[in-house]
C-alpha cells in the first residue's frame, strides 16, 4: 500500500507541529510498532490538520506515543513525509471541538487537531487516547513513588551502615544514644560484680584492679 514506508521511516516532526517535550530519554531510538506485532492500541486514518488545510494522514495509538504521518515534504516527492510521534505523557487534554468529527489534543509545545470520517469514529479515538494517555500519568506517577521509597531507603540504610561502622569504636559506642552505650554500661558493671565474686578457692576471678570500678572507667574513657 501506499503507507509501506511509513513502517520503515521516522523523521523529526516538523517545526509547525508540536514536538516531544523532552520526556524521551537521551539517545532513545523510537520504532513505529510494526503490523501484526503486539503494543498497537488502535490504528486508523484521520486527517491532520494544518494551519486551514487538512491532510489525510495514518495514525497509530501505542503504550507510549500517538504516531501520525507527515505531509510529504514537497510537490515533487515521490513519498510522504515519514511518521512523527507525540509522547502521551506531554499531553495535558483531550478536548471534543465544534466540529462533531474533530477532536484536539492540548499539549505542552501546542494543539494537535484531528478529524474522523464520522463522530463515531472521532469518540472512538478520543475515548482510546484520554484512558491510554490517565494510564500513562497514573504509570508515571507510581515510577516516581518508587524512585522516591527507594532514594529514602538508600539514604536510611546509608545512615544505618554509618552508625554500625562507628560502633566499631570506643568513641562511636560511647556517643551512641540507641542503647549501644547503655548495653556497654551494662556489660562493664556485670563484669565488675563477677570479678569481685569469690570462687570455691576463695581468690577472686579476674579481678579489676583495686579502687577501679564502672563508673571510675567511664569517667577515664
């Protein structure tokens, strides 16, 4: 057919229509989703407008991006223009117009309008990309909850590798104030009370030396 190269070709989007806000990420390679492969949604021909002139033009409706095929760059081409894609996540509305055959999609760098051959048809697109384009926010929405759960557990499990670390010294456990300190408290004074305990010989077990005892320690340390 006469959309063939459509499959095969992607350019730029011209400078007159409303260009991807940059939500892309650097680099990214976009593919038009090929026929008889999975992630269509819905594909059809609509007419583009633009500026007073309406064009006929293909379009496919995927997870991701609404794709559109351009005018042909000139009288003289023997091909149309290749297929330009907008993000859904830049699209902020998708409005009904006056015409019961148009709709318009309102979008970060401008409007996008499209007309069907019936009203039918028109709400069947417009129904197709206002819930793609609420499921495509609500995804994106939950990805930044998770970023932001998984930056506070790097940062507390960071504080928590820190304190673990620092009780790896005298100072760490002393200026510890979450028990560390109280349990070393406990061990020194249960240390003491044993060591001036008397076995069966009557000579003491591990004595501290004499005068010495916890509290005198921990004022030393």
């Amino acid at each position: 057919t006469a959309f063939k190269f459509l499959f095969r070709e992607v350019l730029p989007a011209r400078s007159d229509s409303p260009s991807p806000s940059g939500n892309e990420e650097p680099g990214e390679e976009l593919h038009v989703p090929a026929a008889g492969v999975g992630g269509r949604i819905r594909t059809g021909q609509l007419e583009l407008q633009d500026g007073d002139n309406w064009h006929a033009c293909m379009v496919i409706l995927d997870e991701d991006h609404l794709w559109y095929s351009q005018v042909k760059s000139g009288e003289d081409s023997v091909f149309g223009g290749g297929m330009a894609c907008l993000p859904l996540r830049s699209c902020d509305r998708v409005l009904e117009s006056d015409d019961k055959k148009a709709l318009q999609l309102l979008t970060k760098d401008g409007t996008m309008a499209f007309r069907a051959k019936s009203s039918d048809d028109r709400n069947a697109w417009l129904l197709a990309i206002v819930k793609q384009t609420g499921l495509i926010k609500e995804r994106d929405i939950m990805l930044q909850a998770e970023h932001w759960i998984a930056a506070m557990e790097v940062r507390r499990s960071g504080a928590q590798l820190s304190r673990l670390e620092s009780l790896g010294t005298l100072e760490g456990l002393l200026s510890d104030d979450r028990g560390a300190r109280e349990l070393f408290v406990w061990f020194l004074e249960s240390d003491h009370t044993s060591s001036t305990a008397q076995d069966g010989s009557g000579s003491a077990v591990e004595p501290w030396p004499r005068g010495l005892g916890p509290e005198q320690l921990l004022e030393l340390l």
